[in-house]
C-alpha cells in the first residue's frame, strides 16, 4: 500500500473525535502521529458513557470503538500542559515534529502557550493544523456549543 505521508511526524494535542479522526487518516496515509493527552484523565472522551442516549460501551469493557477508531495507530503521551514542568517535554516533541494538529480553543491555546505564534517560536518550520465548528476568528471562536452543529451534545461520566 502507498503510504505517502511515511516519515512525516505529527503532534496532535486535540480531543474528542473531529481532529483526532483527521489524525487517525494521517496516520493511516503513513504519518507517525503522536498523541497528547492530559497525564492522569487523558483524551476527554475518555469519560463519556452515553453518546445520543445510547451506551458508548459495554459495561465492564475496556474497548470503546469511541475511542480506538480516531485514535488508532497512534502513540499517546500523557502531558498536563497546565504544568510548567511538563513544557520542556512540549517543546521537544514540537522540535521534532514538522506538524502540529489541534483543535482547542483560541483562548485555551493561548493559555497553554500552544498558538501558532508560540508553536513556531520553538520549530519555525512546522505547519500549524486547528480544526473547529466554528472557526478560529470571529464572535463564536471561542464559544462552545452544545445544540448548534459543529458541537454534540454530550453526557459524561459523573465527576467523584
């Protein structure tokens, strides 16, 4: 099978489904695509237990087809970027990357100093990816929808 990506490395630091499937494509095309994920909670739907009313997997099952299909064929690193201990770890894996995928928010980018400005200030080279509903300019930038498209409404797993 052609794979033309082969060789090319990619940091994903995205949740859910809508980038990571994207990441997952890449990966299927040959790219060696590394996963961020928060160090102790992990990828946000990991927590999901209901998707439109319906189980996301069967209970007492570790496998959650929610899960494996946008992240499949990944490695996956576990960061809290909020810690200033964890940057330099950051900041190797952009060097070595030559794309960056994410799909967070404008402000929360800018909080975790993971804009474009930032990103390219560590690897000048590297080509910046964000996927959103609602794109990265203007008034709904920043928001997050739960009943207009480009968002899903969502119930997760109780919080103890």
């Amino acid at each position: 099978m052609h794979r033309p990506l082969e060789g090319i490395r990619i940091l994903e630091v995205a949740q859910f489904t809508y980038v990571p499937a994207a990441g997952a494509v890449l990966a299927d095309w040959g790219a060696d695509i590394i996963k961020v994920e928060h160090a102790e909670t992990g990828d946000a739907q990991r927590g999901l237990v209901r998707v439109l009313g319906l189980d996301a997997s069967k209970s007492g099952s570790s496998f959650a087809p929610i899960m494996e299909g946008p992240n499949r064929s990944k490695r996956s690193i576990g960061i809290d970027l909020a810690n200033p201990e964890a940057r330099p770890v950051l900041e190797e894996l952009i060097r070595r990357s030559d794309v960056f995928l994410t799909n967070y928010l404008p402000s929360p980018r800018a909080k975790l100093g993971i804009t474009l400005d930032d990103v390219r200030a560590i690897n000048p080279d590297i080509i910046y990816v964000t996927g959103s509903g609602f794109g990265s300019q203007g008034p709904d930038s920043d928001k997050v929808h739960t009943t207009r498209p480009g968002s899903g409404l969502v119930e997760e797993a109780p919080r103890v």
